[in-house]
C-alpha cells in the first residue's frame, strides 16, 4: 500500500465516529471490510448475499457481475473505484428492497 497515509486503526476510528448502531451498512462483502477493521455491525445489507449465487451458498457473485446484469453497468473497468463501487452496490440494494425478498434468488432477510 505504497504512498497510504492512513492506518486501519484510523479509518477505524473514523468509521466508529461516523456510523451509529441504527444506521444500516450498504455494501459488497462486508464481512470482509468489517474483519479487516475488527468491528462487527447488526444493521447490514450485504449484496453479496442478497442476490444468490447459482450454485448457491457460499459462493458469491462479484460486484462487477451483479452491476452488469442487474444495473446494465459496466464498473470496475481497470482500476476499482471505491465510490462508483458504493454506488453500485446501494443502487443493488435499493433494487432489492423496489423487487421485494424472492427477487435475484439471495437471502430473504
């Protein structure tokens, strides 16, 4: 992470300072992120499990797939970016919640 002045410890931190208990995480793999910083969050809406995997459990779909087939988006074309990625993954999110439980086949709840 060459020229990365900011420790885990500080986005950490900065994390904890911003998000309270009753706001709702939005993302793509969250127990990955949420590891990575050791916390943990009640309140997730993770698109990695919300739109199923054919071959279900515990395979996971990538962002880049899910934006492609469901947003008819194209992301991730190179270099990742961390905002168009956030955008992908709560525009996902806000679909599931217009479509209702049984759509893209993920987790119901």
């Amino acid at each position: 992470l060459r020229g990365v002045a900011t420790s885990v410890d500080q986005v950490r931190a900065a994390l904890l300072e911003t998000v309270d208990a009753d706001d709702v995480l939005v993302g793509h793999s969250l127990d990955c992120d949420l590891r990575a910083l050791g916390l943990a969050h009640h309140a997730c809406a993770d698109t990695a499990l919300l739109y199923g995997h054919p071959r279900g459990a515990p395979y996971k779909k990538k962002l880049k797939q899910l934006a492609r087939e469901f947003l008819d988006r194209e992301i991730q074309d190179g270099a990742h970016d961390s905002a168009v990625d956030a955008r992908a993954a709560l525009d996902l999110f806000a679909l599931r919640v217009a479509r209702g439980p049984a759509f893209a086949g993920g987790a119901e709840d």
